[in-house]
C-alpha cells in the first residue's frame, strides 16, 4: 500500500506503516473501552493528549501513570499493539523506537473528606453506578439493574461506574469480580473507570465511624443476636422485621459491663445533633422527628415509586455501622463510596429500597449531599420469590448479548429490539429517556430547543 493511501488513526498517533484497515478497528475497540499506546517523542504525546482529550481521558506529565475522566465522554483504551497488527515504528528518530503504554491505575489511597455537599464536587450534572456483590456471576436480576443504571446515565449523558462491593468479604468467591466485568463487557456494558473495591477502602469507612462517634451518633454494642431475641421475647415480641431484628437499643446507653461487639447508629437523638445543610439534589429527602423524640422519620422521592417514608428508629431501629467480626457494615460502605465517588443518581433494583431512608440518614448525619433514587422491578423465580444468588439463579449467559438484554428491557418496560447490539443499546436509551426524562438542566445543555417537561 501507498504511503499517499494510508493516513494516521483517529487518536492522533502518527507512524507511516499504520494501515488505513486500523482506524476501524480503533473505533470498534473505543466502544469496549480497550487498552491504548502512547508515543514517546513530545510532539507525538501532544497530538495523542489532544486525541484522548476529545475521547474523555485527561493525562498530566508524562510520567505521572494518573489519567482521570472528563465528565461526558466515555473511557476508551485501546488493546496491545500487537493485537491490533500495527507496526511498532512510533518514536523519536535516532532512538528505540517504543510504544508507552497508558496507565491506569486506581485513584491513590485518599481520606474521605466528610463535608457537605460532598457528592456534587466538580460540577458533574450525573454519575451513576452498578454495584454488584461478587459473590457469583451476574444473573437475569442483576442484569435488570445493570442495564438500567446503564441507560440511566447515557439519558443523562453522564459517567457510569461499576463499584465491586466486596465488603462482605466472607461471602465473596474467588474469581467473581473478574467474571462480573467480563460479562458486563460482552453485552456492551462498560464502566467509564476503573472498578473500586470495598476492601481496598476500610480507611475511609473508618474516617466515617469515627467521625459518627466522636458526634455521638454511633456507639459501641456487647449484644449477640440471641440477645436480642431474648430481649424481645422477654416482652412478649419477636419485633423481626423482613427476618432482621429490630434492636431494642439494650446498649444505648453503655455496655452494662459487656465486652464491645459491633458498632451502631444511634437513631434516637434531637435534630440538633444532625448535620441539616447537606445538599439534596433532587431527592427533596426530609428528616422529621416524633413530638417525643423518639422516632427518626425520612421522606424521599423515589423516581420511579413515588414519596416513601420510613420510621427509621420505629422501623429499622439502631442498625450496625460495624459487625462483631470487625467488617464494616453494607449501610456505612455504600454510603462513604456514593459520596467518594460523587454519585448523584443511583439505579438499582427494588429489593434495596428499604435501606434507602437508613442511608439518607447516614448521609445527613455525616453531612454529605443525598442522591436521587430510582428503583428497579423485581424479577421473580418459579416460586414467586426474588431471583437472587442466595436460591440458586443460573449464571447469565452471554453468549448471544441481545437475547439477555431483550429479556431484561422488556422487565423494564422497554421494547424488544432485533438489530445489532450498538443499535440495540441506542434505542433503548432514547425509551428510557423519554420514560424517566432527562433533567431540565440537562435537556437545555444538550438541546436548547428541546421543550422542558
């Protein structure tokens, strides 16, 4: 082939022996978001930052490996060199001529700073995530919820991120958090970062506790749970409640000489003791409390249910921040990662709606900002019971990617689609836009003339 036929590939790397067939293959590796290669020579780097800049990666100094991700466009890496069948002839003349691969590495080891409005910091209209519990592969359920956080952030043109929340580290199984990504990855589902991990952040959630303590908020608790049954019983109540025990606060007020087991969230104090200026972004969650001040009440707008409220202190009562075998609890984790992250949106399926006002209350009380919620149908098993990991839902295969999307749009509400997957995804996006509404904000950035609804 004629050097005048070949011409440079769409992320501003130059080399004379590039074929013209390897632009394709770039833009098909952008939508799986596959590893990149960066030229040595600085006038080579520049044009390569300006390129990447465009694809929604940001990079400093050269040496720096950190590469952050702009707000709207999605993360695209690019695979090895030799998978792609280029030539490696980028570089300085005189000198090896090397390809630099770009680094991704994971955001340094950072204290959460606990302030207000933490979760809206660097202007990001929306970020949404999928947070699946490694435990076993993805099902027909879990893909539901991922599918919609999924649509829900590209309706608003916003980032979406996949968190591996490992907290629970007694239940997860070797191998799962590789699996979950992969499968994600073939039915075009791909975060625009890096995944976290839950275990890899035990400072932060330990940043949170102690800030909840030292504001008298969360204390020390010597019950086991026949302890609490025992309690209950001794009044003639069982107080279970979806199979957890309601706590009876046996600890509130000291340990009465036991040894400290697990940490708890105090929900009995005055609003006084609450932190009020956290930011809501569109979530209009309210914090009211009994004329005795004995109930904590939340009222949240879910986006798809309507108003809740839940008595949390009547309801749930002083639940667990940290377990008796030293793990941090689900309630504390997902909420320091939402406002680490800067999540504004969180999508997930229904079953999880009845920890949404213990969250909320968490957040007001550490003072970060509430995001909005939208919670999922249910899929059902043969039983009629949620299909779950725990009674033994079958791995979803992926091997035919639209055949397991069209199962799960259609429990969303979505039409079936029967064209390409890229297609298939468009369409789906512009449904549920049209159902759960892109925000007027947002409309009027992407379209002035779009009419607000």
């Amino acid at each position: 082939m004629e050097r005048g036929t070949q011409h440079a590939p769409p992320h501003g790397l130059a080399g004379p022996r590039v074929l013209q067939a390897r632009p394709q293959v770039d833009r098909a590796l952008d939508r799986s978001s596959q590893r990149g290669l960066v030229a040595r020579t600085p006038g080579r780097r520049q044009r390569a930052c300006r390129s990447q800049t465009a694809q929604g990666l940001c990079r400093g100094h050269r040496h720096s490996g950190a590469t952050r991700v702009h707000a709207n466009p999605s993360l695209a890496l690019r695979q090895d060199h030799a998978t792609l069948g280029c030539e490696p002839s980028v570089g300085c003349q005189g000198r090896d001529r090397r390809l630099r691969r770009l680094v991704h590495r994971p955001p340094g080891r950072r204290r959460l700073r606990l302030r207000t409005g933490a979760g809206a910091a660097g202007g990001v209209s929306y970020i949404g995530r999928f947070a699946p519990s490694p435990t076993g592969p993805l099902h027909a359920g879990s893909l539901v919820a991922a599918l919609a956080s999924w649509l829900d952030a590209r309706a608003h043109h916003g980032q979406w991120l996949v968190r591996i929340e490992d907290v629970d580290s007694t239940r997860c199984a070797p191998g799962m958090d590789q699996l979950i990504v992969r499968q994600l990855a073939d039915l075009g589902l791909v975060s625009d970062a890096p995944p976290i991990y839950q275990t890899q952040r035990t400072a932060l959630y330990q940043t949170a506790l102690d800030q909840l303590t030292a504001r008298g908020l969360a204390y020390p608790c010597a019950c086991s749970r026949k302890d609490i049954e025992d309690a209950w019983a001794a009044q003639g109540s069982s107080r279970a409640r979806h199979g957890e025990l309601i706590y009876p606060g046996t600890c509130r007020n000291g340990l009465r000489g036991g040894a400290a087991r697990a940490w708890r969230f105090r929900t009995s104090l005055s609003l006084s003791k609450w932190s009020e200026s956290g930011l809501d972004l569109d979530t209009d969650a309210i914090v009211t409390r009994a004329a005795d001040e004995s109930g904590l009440t939340i009222h949240w707008t879910d986006r798809r249910l309507g108003t809740q409220v839940q008595d949390v202190s009547r309801e749930v009562g002083d639940f667990v921040l940290r377990r008796a075998d030293g793990l941090f609890a689900y309630q504390l984790a997902v909420v320091v990662d939402d406002a680490d992250q800067h999540v504004t949106d969180v999508v997930r399926g229904e079953d999880l709606a009845d920890n949404t006002a213990r969250q909320i209350a968490l957040q007001r009380a550490l003072g970060l900002s509430t995001p909005r919620y939208l919670h999922t149908p249910l899929v059902l098993g043969r039983n009629g019971e949620k299909l779950s990991k725990q009674n033994g839902a079958a791995a979803l295969d992926t091997s035919e990617p639209l055949v397991a999307l069209n199962s799960a749009a259609q429990k969303l509400g979505l039409t079936a689609q029967a064209g390409p997957l890229v297609q298939a995804l468009t369409s789906w996006t512009g449904q549920w836009a049209e159902r759960f509404g892109m925000r007027r904000a947002d409309r009027a950035a992407t379209d002035p003339q779009a009419p607000a609804r």
